[in-house]
C-alpha cells in the first residue's frame, strides 16, 4: 500500500514525516552550531566565530519560516489518535509539550534578530535584502535578549528531550506504535 502525504485519525503521512525529521535536524544543527561559537574566544577579529555567527543567523531564519509552516501543517491536518490506554495527563502533557516546542521554535529566531538589532548587525533574509531593525542599537538590550535567547535555547534542549525520551519509552516500554508512526513504519 502506497503511503500517504497526508494524515489520518491512526498516522502520520509522509509530509508530517518529512517536516518532523528535517525539522529536528535543523535544530539540531542550530543547536550545535549555536553551543560551538559561544565557546569560541571574542578576543581580536575572530573570523571563524564570525562566520559561525553569520551560518547560525541564516540558518535561524529559515528555522523560523520552516517552524511556520510546519506549525500552519499541523493546523491543516488531523492528528493521529495517541496511544490507548494513556491517562489524561499524559495526554495532556503530550499535547503541552508539541506547543512548547513549537512556541519555543518560533521564539529563539525571533529572540535572535532582536539580538541583532540592538548590536546594529543586520540580519538578511536568507542571504538577500536585509530585515527592518525590530529595536535600536543597545547594549544593555543585545545583553538581555542574548540572555533569553540562551535560556530559551536551553528550554528547547529540555523540551527536546523530554519529546525523544516519550517517544523512546512508548517504544521500548509501553510498545505501542508512538514511535513508529513517525518513522513512517506503523
């Protein structure tokens, strides 16, 4: 049986599929690629951290147009059924942490062009015309927004984890088709 782009009440079709994997690689990218050049020293004209910081900028706002319509996807599209037997506040946290991710998905580039801005560093739209400034240039800002963008970086390593360790846990433990649904396999 030839699989589906689309969802149904029992799976996810191969669109949610792709999105989710591509998705999660992309942060993963942004992730690692975000821990590495803040490790790198600021001292003289470092241009290793510079262009790490510049492939971060770019990669972030594609993040944020692919969250979008990753986000406006799932808005068009059934969701699978979870799996029996869970109790409500598994459901509920299920539920809760998609739209945490989700939330925090959109937060981070949008917390990283406000760093931008109040540094007086334009952020492009994926290499071309340049983005509108969204606060001026300020120090005392770049530090606060630098600082929820890091706190919110962390929330999404936690958010991710709790996400990948249920998953794991319905497929190992509980061996329900959780997992397998986004694999592409149930």
């Amino acid at each position: 049986m030839m699989r589906r782009w689309r969802n149904t009440g029992q799976r996810y079709g191969l669109a949610a599929i792709g999105l989710h994997w591509a998705g999660a690689l992309l942060l993963f990218a942004l992730l690692a690629l975000g821990l590495w050049m803040v490790r790198l020293p600021d001292v003289g004209y470092n241009t290793v951290k510079i262009v790490l910081i510049l492939a971060h900028k770019q990669l972030g706002v594609f993040a944020f147009m692919f969250a979008a319509l990753r986000l406006a996807w799932r808005a068009a599209q059934p969701l699978p059924a979870l799996a029996d037997g869970l109790p409500r506040w598994q459901q509920f946290a299920a539920r809760f942490v998609h739209l945490c991710l989700y939330g925090l998905m959109l937060a981070l580039p949008v917390t990283g062009w406000l760093m931008s801005s109040a540094a007086g560093f334009p952020v492009s739209l994926l290499g071309g015309p340049a983005l509108p400034d969204l606060v001026p240039t300020s120090d005392p800002l770049f530090r606060g927004f630098a600082l929820v963008h890091r706190w919110l970086a962390y929330a999404l390593l936690v958010g991710v984890s709790i996400h990948a360790g249920a998953a794991l846990r319905h497929h190992f433990v509980r061996r329900d088709e959780t997992l397998l649904k986004m694999l592409g396999t149930s």
